[in-house]
C-alpha cells in the first residue's frame, strides 16, 4: 500500500459521503457533496501525479484508479438525474455512462488481443473529463432550480456529451480493424 493506492481508496470512500451530504435537507448540504466530490476529483490527479513522480505505480492501482473515476461520475450523475429528472441531465448521463461501459469493454478486449494500446487516452477524453468535472462540481453545487449556474452546468453536462460520443467515436474507428473477423483469424494463426 502506499499514497497513490490510499488517495484512490479514499476517493471511493468518499463516494457515500457525498451521497449523504446531498440529500441532507438542509441548505448547505448541495454546496458540501460538491466540496466532497471536488476534493475526491481532486485526489485523482493527485494519486497520478504523487504515482509518477515517486515511481509507486502498481497494478492495483492501475486497476482500481478509473474504477474509482467510474464509480465518482456515476454515482453523481445518478444523483443529479434523480433531483433534476429533466432531459438536460438525463441525456448526457444515459451517454457518460453508456460510453464508459463500451469503451471499458473494448479496451478488456483490445488487451486480450494485445492491442490495448490503440485505444489509450487521448487529449480529447481529457477535454472531455474536464468538462465533465466541472459541470457535475457545478451542478451538485446548486439545488435543481432554473439559475444560472444551473443552467451553465447543463451547457457543461451537454458539452461533455458531444465530447463524450466523440471520443467513443474515435476509440471505436481505432479498434475497428481488430474487430473484423479476418484480423481475427490472422492474429490467431
């Protein structure tokens, strides 16, 4: 165990916490889970930077850092699609996570194959995370009132979206050769 692997257990174990601080009825309780989920978010560029520059990566973490991402993003948008349930919300979180799940699959099957490095992360799906990461900071901020704070975290959620597809796009055009049955058949003989 060692600090990038403990930062990354604990953006996990913040995930109820925020949970809780956002159904707390109070008026702060929306602006403390997205203090929570910002610091969590933080703690995954840190547990990166602390993992390369003191040369601590390992397998778990390799392993659990972007489950823990997953898990981050879609519990928030779970949260945020169940107080605002409106379309702005609903439909980028049925693509954040609709994504997440095709581009996890494709990329446990490209390392089958040994090609797992045709679909690494690009500058785009950063882009795409950065947008992401604010418009949900934003949006768990504010309670699911028309405002213009929210109405920015949609434009963000929405943004996100696009980039989001984009990104599959580009992961999927990158992995299509190796799904064709004839690369396939080469590579198994």
């Amino acid at each position: 165990m060692n600090i990038p692997n403990i930062l990354t257990l604990l953006r996990v174990a913040l995930i109820p916490i925020f949970i809780v601080l956002y159904y707390l009825p109070f008026g702060w309780s929306y602006l403390a889970a997205s203090i929570v989920f910002t610091f969590a978010s933080l703690t995954d560029w840190l547990d990166g930077y602390l993992a390369r520059k003191l040369e601590q990566s390992t397998p778990f973490g390799a392993f659990l850092d972007p489950v823990a991402d997953k898990l981050m993003v879609a519990v928030a948008l779970v949260l945020l699609v169940q107080s605002h349930a409106n379309f702005w919300v609903t439909a980028p979180a049925a693509v954040v996570i609709g994504r997440e799940i095709v581009i996890s699959a494709l990329r446990e099957w490209m390392a089958e194959i040994g090609a797992r490095g045709k679909v690494a992360v690009s500058r785009l799906g950063k882009y795409k995370t950065a947008a992401q990461m604010v418009a949900l900071v934003v949006l768990l901020a504010n309670p699911p009132v028309m405002t213009n704070w929210v109405i920015l975290g949609y434009a963000l959620l929405m943004v996100s979206a696009v980039l989001t597809l984009w990104s599959m796009y580009v992961y999927l055009r990158a992995a299509w050769p190796y799904m064709s049955m004839e690369s396939v058949q080469k590579s198994d003989k």
